[in-house]
C-alpha cells in the first residue's frame, strides 16, 4: 500500500485545518498522522478590576469592555439628545438600526461586534412602544428615563471594573 502524503503549499496557498483535523489524510494508521488542537488558554477580568490568566486574552477581554463601554455611551447620548429633540419615531429607530448593522458588519473583529446588541435592544423597545397622541414628544420622557437608568448602571458596572493600573501595565508590556 502506497503512503498518502499531503502536497507541500505553493507561495501565497492556504490550509486551513479545524480542531482536531488531521495534517495528513484519512485512512493512514493512527500512529502515521498528528492531531494539532489549539491550547486552552483562560483569563478574566473581576468586579474589582484585578485581571488573571493568559495577557493576550485579558487584553482582547479588555478590548470588548471598551467597545462595549463605548456603545453603552453612545447609545445614552443618543436617547438622550432624542429626549431633548423630540426625534421622529421612526428617525430615532432607523438610527439604532444603523448603529447595530455598522457594528455587525463581516469586516468589524469580533471584540467590536459587541455593541450591536445594545442597539438592537433599543430598537425593539422602540419599536413595541405604544404609538404616541399627536402633539406628544418621542421618545417618552419615561422610556428616556427608564433606558438611561439601565445604561448608566451598565456603565458603571463597566467602569467599577476596569483593570487596576498595575494590570494594565503588565498587558502593555
């Protein structure tokens, strides 16, 4: 029987192996062939803000804070100039709608994708809200309220728990 043997790569040609896939084909002898299987690694971030595991993961960690962080904020400037304004009903949800299909797009990292969730969720709460008397503002005084309470907890409980500074450091290094 004849060994099977797998072509070496041409410049510019790609393999792309899944965990756990064998570098050589199927059908050779168990001992003939690798499995290669990616580490696991583990990091996370406490409420206090001290960090453990892996520095490359904690900083990606890090990362989607940021992002999300960052959506939490805009998503509050938003509403509440809204509130302010008195946007149009369906202004103000083509708007979230915008921002969570920026943010999903195929070419954004996945540690960026984070914010869409949070717009998406105030485009479904603005799109069940009770349609308003004629004269009335949009969106409700108390839906600005409500959802700005709710983001300005997230925020905190996002701020409360950033990384100390001596965590910080070390993952720049």
């Amino acid at each position: 029987m004849a060994a099977a043997t797998v072509s070496p790569l041409s410049p510019h040609q790609e393999r792309v192996m899944m965990e756990g896939q064998t570098l050589l084909p199927p059908g050779l002898p168990p001992a003939k062939y690798a499995i290669y299987e990616q580490p696991i690694v583990t990091a996370g971030i406490f409420a206090d803000g001290t960090t453990i595991g892996d520095a490359v993961l904690l900083d990606r960690l890090m990362l989607r804070r940021c992002n999300m962080l960052q959506a939490v904020e805009l998503a509050l400037e938003m509403l509440s100039d809204a509130g302010r304004r008195n946007v149009p009903r369906g202004q103000l949800i083509e708007q979230f709608k915008k921002m969570a299909d920026f943010a999903r797009r195929w070419y954004v990292p996945p540690d960026q994708r984070v914010g869409s969730d949070v717009y998406q969720s105030i485009v479904e709460k603005l799109v069940n809200l009770r349609e308003q008397q004629l004269g009335e503002p949009f969106p409700p005084t108390s839906f600005v309220t409500e959802e700005t309470g709710v983001l300005n907890q997230q925020r905190a409980t996002l701020l409360e728990s950033q990384p100390s500074l001596a965590d910080a450091a070390f993952l720049r290094r």
